[in-house]
C-alpha cells in the first residue's frame, strides 16, 4: 500500500524526549517510530509497526529455512510448571505474577521453556519422533528494575524463542549448530554488524552458551575480543588463567603490623613501602599484591541469606554483573552495618581470609580469584582494627573454599584461548543460544523410549533472538546526527518521495512516480503535504531514514529528478522519463 504521508498516522518530533538516554530511543520516538505508555512500555506506531514486522519476517523466514516450526503460546501462563523448575522463585522480583478472579496463580512468560517442554511432553513419546525444533514470535514480560533506553531494555518485547528436543548429547550438538547458522545469516539479512561470544547461562541453566552482540557504545554489555585469535566472549564468561603454585616452605612467616591510617589499598601500600624491614628480599609491595576481601550477603530462593567472602587482588574491582553470573541463581546485595554486627568477626576495612571458609570458627563461605594459588604472598587484613598482615600465604595459611570469577576484567588482560592481548567493547545482546541439556525435562519428566524400549530424558537446546530490540540495536548502529539510516531489509519503505513545490505539475509527476514504482513491487512513502515545506520536507526525510530518497521539485521544469542516498548523501540527477527504471535498480541492487 502506497503511504501519503498527508494521511499517515505520524508526528515527528524537533526536541528529543527528556528521558531518551541512547540515540535509538531518541530517534525512534522523534521520527514517530514509538511513543511511551508507561516506564519499559511502548506504542508501536505505522512506521514502527511496519519495520518490526519486517525484522519479524526475516527471522520467521531464517527459521523456517532452518527446518524449524512455529508455534504460539499465550503469554498468560499457570504458575505450576514454572514451580516444578523452580523458576517462580529463581526469577524473584523479576517476574509479573498475578491471580484469577479464583485466586489461582499466573505469570506474563518472561520465557517459555516449561511450555515448549509440556507440549512435546504430551504430543511425542518415540525416539523416532525425534529431533524436533520448534520456535515462536510472542511479546515476553519481565519487570525489570531499571528500564530504559527505550525498547532496548522495556518491560514488554518481542522475542524470538526456540527450542530444540533430541534424545542424544551428539542430537543436540547437531541441533545446535544448525540454530546457530540460522542465527549467522538472520543477523547478516538484517544488516548488524555482531560478534558471537562466549556467554553464560544464567538463570537458563546448561552447559554450552553463545551470545550474539552487536558492537555499541551504547550497548549494556561488555566483552572481550583477542588481538591475536577469533576468541570472543562476553565478559561474564572470561576465565582467569591462574599463574603458577609455589612452595610455601621458603616464604617469609606471616607478620602482624600495626597499620594505623591505612583505610584504602593506596595508604596500605605506602605504608608498607616506607618501611624497608617490611619488605621480603628487597620486594616492592604493589597493589596487586594485596588480598582484597569483599563481603556480600546472598539471598536464595527459599529466602534464606548466607555471607560470602570473596578474595581478589587489591589493584581490581569486583565486577557486580561477573559476581551476578557467578552465583546465580542466587542473589546478592551489599553486605550492611547490621549485617556485621550478626558477624563480629568481620572487621571492615580489615577483612583477612585467616578467620574465613567453611571449615574455619567462622564457618563464612570464603572464594578467591584464580590468580590467588597456593604459594602465593599477599598483604591483607589481620581481622583487627588498624593492622594488616604482611607475607600471608595461600594454601600456608589460609585455605579457601574455591574460585570464583568475580574481578573486573581489564583492557590487556591476557586471552584465556591464546595468551595475547584483550580489548573491550561495548555491545547489544540481539541473540543467545543455550545447550540447555536435560534441566528442563528431568524437571518436568519429558522422557521417550529410545532404540532399546527404556525410557530416556530427553535434552534441549534453548535459542532466542529479540525481535524489538533487533529494531533499537540497528538503529544504534545505523545513524547519523540527521536521523535514522535504514538497511533496505526492514526499512518501512524502499523510497521516500518528496515533492517540494506549490505547484500542481510537480504532485501530479510525484504521485504518478509513487503509483508506478509501487505497481512495480517497490514500497513507497509519499510525502504529499501540501501546507509543509520543502525544508520540514527534507529534514523529516533524513530523520525517517528510509534508504533512497527521491525529490521532486524544481528540477521537473528541465525534466529531471534528485535521487539521494541517504547513507552516503550521494546525490545525482536523473531524466524523469528514466525515473522508474534507475530507481527500481537501485533498490533492487542496494
């Protein structure tokens, strides 16, 4: 259908909206792509409506190419199969529940893996069902804590789950890769530039995870990219390489010192510094040779809350969304001025992991960072106000309960695969694929009779793309200080014609431009207002951002067009008896 945009439903905006954070959110809602109804929710408008659609139809198309066949469920979900796998209390706050007029409980599906898992359950009992895939487009709900960005991070959104059920390790393997192919040439069609990384699973479970990001400054998530190899991996799921063990028999006995003044790692270690009998061998203390010792307070589905001690060196941060990963599917918090009077024993500021592990008085859970192994030395608290320990030993003198990933990751941090240098970048989750294994259908007791008649769990494999947020992340990518700039692929239309005169020779040769190239399958809008001008016009046309932009105008007199590139503002005239022809070409070829 032709749009006029004398009668499209569409207002543009000259201000941005006071609380557009990132260029997305500001653009879609100034171009009339969105508007807001309520904090994480939006409207879609015409325009909008039409380029989600078409990110829709291109991952629809993606899927089904795949093999892969769609469902629907509702977005209205019992609460029972989500308590079977524990994730009516795993998602806490996170999800939105409500009751029946009968009391009974529901939720909106911030997922759908229990309903994929029923579904085969009741409709497939043979080994010779399978595989089987199965997918859905459906708006999920999650009640997230901060929403913004517009629709990169909303309440309400459009996501693209599937699923795959085999009832071999080697099926799903295979299932696997297919998705993740699938996932290559959805995201190439759209027109992202993305990196796949390394990921966790989370809250999902299972074993293999990959994400696909696309690169932003913007972007909520950090990850890592190797100078020297293809590793890629979101930060979350960088692992340390531990350096050596050493014998401990040869170092320095630990030492008590009274180290009054030294609240912060700095004043530590100049205190240390300035006194040379305090020194091993000559040694200059740094901070990385400080121990570091950071209390949270986890809570756990049931409601219950347990201290954890983690142990990282003192020159590195502690990475909330790492420690998030880390400990799930607990949470945790920030360890409170009561929380340490329930544990005298904690001293702050001066927290040593001499007292610490579930094996010692105070029973407190105590982790350390790979780069803690035994033999190492380290300057740390004494547990007493005002003094440090100086020459402790791990596995000499402190023993702790395991590793954990938790420290920040830093610029030049050597490659888990390699050894070479990382950098770090922001990006966009646009997809993630998880070999879910049998969490699920052990859970939920989805089992078939393999080749020799025994019944078997059968494993998953999880895979889903955001389809709103598909819009935003190109968006990101793909803007200019003017507007929106559109791939082909989902922009709301091939061809933006404006006609920028008063006079009715140039509407009539507009208008019938737009009615011959629509018939010839291309997707047009038609700027036909009459009371705008041409300035309102163009500027309207940039913010838009559909691909070719045509102006009808001035020029008609000598009998030509303006065609313009709005990617590249490369502009060039062309014969209005040629119009058609040139700008099918080009539509057709871009």
């Amino acid at each position: 259908m032709l749009l006029r945009m004398s009668t499209l439903f569409l207002r543009t905006l000259r201000d941005d909206p006071a609380d557009a954070e990132v260029p997305s959110h500001r653009l879609l809602v100034r171009a009339g792509y969105v508007r807001r109804v309520a904090p994480g929710v939006f409207t879609w408008l015409p325009l909008g409506y039409i380029v989600l659609r078409n990110v829709e139809e291109i991952v629809r198309k993606q899927m089904v190419d795949a093999g892969f066949q769609e469902v629907h469920f509702p977005a209205l979900l019992p609460r029972e199969p989500y308590e079977a796998t524990g994730r009516w209390d795993e998602y806490g706050p996170t999800l939105f529940r409500l009751q029946d007029r009968k009391e009974a409980d529901y939720l909106l599906g911030p997922t759908h893996e229990e309903m994929f898992t029923l579904l085969v359950k009741s409709e497939y009992s043979s080994y010779k069902d399978l595989p089987v895939s199965l997918f859905q487009i459906q708006t999920k709900y999650r009640d997230e804590a901060r929403p913004r960005a517009g629709i990169l991070r909303g309440r309400e959104f459009v996501m693209k789950d599937s699923y795959s059920f085999d009832y071999t390790d080697a099926g799903l393997v295979e299932s696997y890769g297919k998705h993740r192919d699938a996932y290559i040439k959805t995201f190439n069609q759209l027109g992202l530039s993305y990196v796949i990384c390394s990921a966790t699973s989370g809250a999902m479970g299972g074993s293999a995870s990959e994400e696909f990001l696309a690169p932003c400054e913007n972007g909520e998530d950090t990850f890592v990219r190797c100078e020297s190899c293809d590793y890629a991996a979101n930060v979350e799921a960088v692992t340390t390489t531990p350096g050596p063990t050493s014998d401990a028999s040869s170092k320095p006995p630990a030492e008590t010192i009274a180290t009054p003044d030294c609240a912060t790692i700095d004043g530590l270690v100049e205190f240390a510094n300035a006194d040379p009998t305090l020194s091993a061998a000559g040694r200059t203390w740094q901070a990385q040779d400080t121990l570091k010792n950071v209390v949270v307070m986890l809570e756990h589905a049931d409601g219950s809350q347990t201290p954890l001690v983690i142990g990282v060196p003192g020159d590195r941060a502690v990475d909330e969304k790492r420690l998030e990963a880390a400990v799930a599917p607990a949470t945790f918090r920030p360890f409170e001025a009561g929380d340490f009077r329930k544990y005298p024993v904690l001293i702050p500021g001066y927290i040593g992991p001499q007292v610490l592990g579930e094996e010692s008085e105070s029973g407190i859970r105590y982790v350390v960072d790979p780069r803690v192994v035994d033999g190492s030395v380290w300057l740390t608290g004494a547990n007493v106000a005002d003094q440090h320990a100086f020459n402790v030993v791990a596995g000499r003198d402190f023993v702790a309960d395991g590793t954990i990933e938790a420290a920040e990751v830093r610029e030049g941090d050597p490659c888990p695969n390699c050894g070479g240098a990382l950098t770090l970048a922001r990006g966009i989750e646009i997809g993630h694929i998880f070999q879910l294994g049998r969490k699920y259908a052990e859970a939920l007791d989805l089992k078939v009779l393999d080749e020799n008649g025994k019944r078997v769990v059968v494993t998953m494999g999880s895979y889903g793309i955001g389809v709103s947020r598909a819009v935003a992340a190109v968006a990101e990518q793909s803007h200019d200080d003017k507007g929106l700039i559109w791939p082909r692929s989902i922009s709301p239309a091939d061809v933006h014609i404006v006609a920028t005169s008063k006079d009715d020779a140039v509407y009539a040769a507009a208008g019938k431009l737009a009615e011959d190239l629509e018939a010839g399958g291309l997707r047009v809008l038609y700027d036909d207002r009459r009371a705008a001008s041409p300035g309102v016009k163009f500027k309207d046309a940039e913010l838009i951002g559909v691909p070719t932009i045509v102006v009808v105008g001035r020029g008609l007199a000598d009998g030509v067009i303006e065609i313009k590139d709005r990617a590249t503002d490369e502009r060039r005239e062309v014969l209005v008896s040629d119009a058609v022809d040139v700008i099918t070409r080009t539509c057709r070829e871009s």
